[in-house]
C-alpha cells in the first residue's frame, strides 16, 4: 500500500541513493497515507501481514486501499466482490457506501445484481458488449431487455 502513495512524491534516484531528507520525509508520507488507507478499508489490524496470509475479502480490500493511496478522484473497481461470499460482499458493499460518502467517485463493472442494486445511482446494462439499459435501480429492476438477457424471460429482477 505504500507503493501507491509514492506515485505521488517527488524523490529520485540521487535522493535514494543518498538518503536525502525529502526521500525520508516523503517515506515517512507514504507509511502515513498507507495507515490511513489501511484504516478506511478496515485493515488497521492486518497491516503487518503478508499479503499471501490474509483472507480473500482483505485481498480486495488491500487493493482498494492501494488504490486509495494514490489519492485518486475516481476509482474503478472490476467486479470487486468476485471469489467472495455473501457476508464478505456486504462488507464490500459498505465499504463502497462509505467512499462515494466520503466524496470520492465510484465506477463499478460488476456481476452480483444484489450489490448494484444496492450501491448505484445510475445503472448501465451491457450484454455482449453492446448496451441494452441504463438508468437508475428502479428502471433498471423493470427493464423487459434486463429481464430477457440476465434472466432468461419474464421475471422480475
């Protein structure tokens, strides 16, 4: 995670090299942004642990959090609860909730129906990669062309 922040500093080569007060300073940043990060995406316990040795819910939230640190406006997540159970996909779903909260802009490509339902504003249906729907939980919930595609007939999503 503190490889995420260091796209954010200045330091070089020379700086390494010779251990310069920025390159100390701007370490010093990057371990602060990471405990921070690892604190929003509920972490804060299994910051000394090897990524290999935690669960695969910390797996996706260590990558959130890499992604946190770099400080971005926008973050895009590709299916984010894949490889999850039920449980862990809430959690993810609140931890979601809790950045759009925060301010910061959220793109998901998801395939859970349940946690899109639950998370977005807006809603944009692809089938086989030409767009079929798009529009908020409701319409979308209503959608004949939804409904056929993803469900095979009528049905209510």
């Amino acid at each position: 995670v503190i490889v995420g922040h260091r796209l954010r500093t200045k330091s070089n080569l020379v700086d390494a090299i010779l251990r310069t007060k920025r390159l100390k300073r701007e370490e010093a940043a990057c371990r602060d942004k990471a405990k921070e990060v690892l604190d929003i995406v509920g972490l804060t316990e299994s910051a000394d642990r090897m990524v290999s040795s935690i669960s695969q819910e910390e797996k996706k939230r260590t990558a959130i959090a890499l992604a946190l640190a770099t400080e971005p406006e926008i973050i895009f997540l590709d299916e984010p609860a894949a490889g999850i159970n039920p449980d862990e996909t809430e959690g993810l779903t609140e931890l979601i909730k809790k950045l759009n909260r925060s301010g910061l802009t959220v793109c998901l490509i998801e395939h859970k129906m349940h946690m899109i339902m639950n998370l977005a504003d807006h809603i944009m249906v692809l089938n086989y990669g030409e767009k079929i729907a798009e529009g908020t939980p409701k319409e979308i919930r209503g959608n004949e062309a939804v409904i056929k595609a993803y469900l095979g007939g009528s049905a209510s999503a």
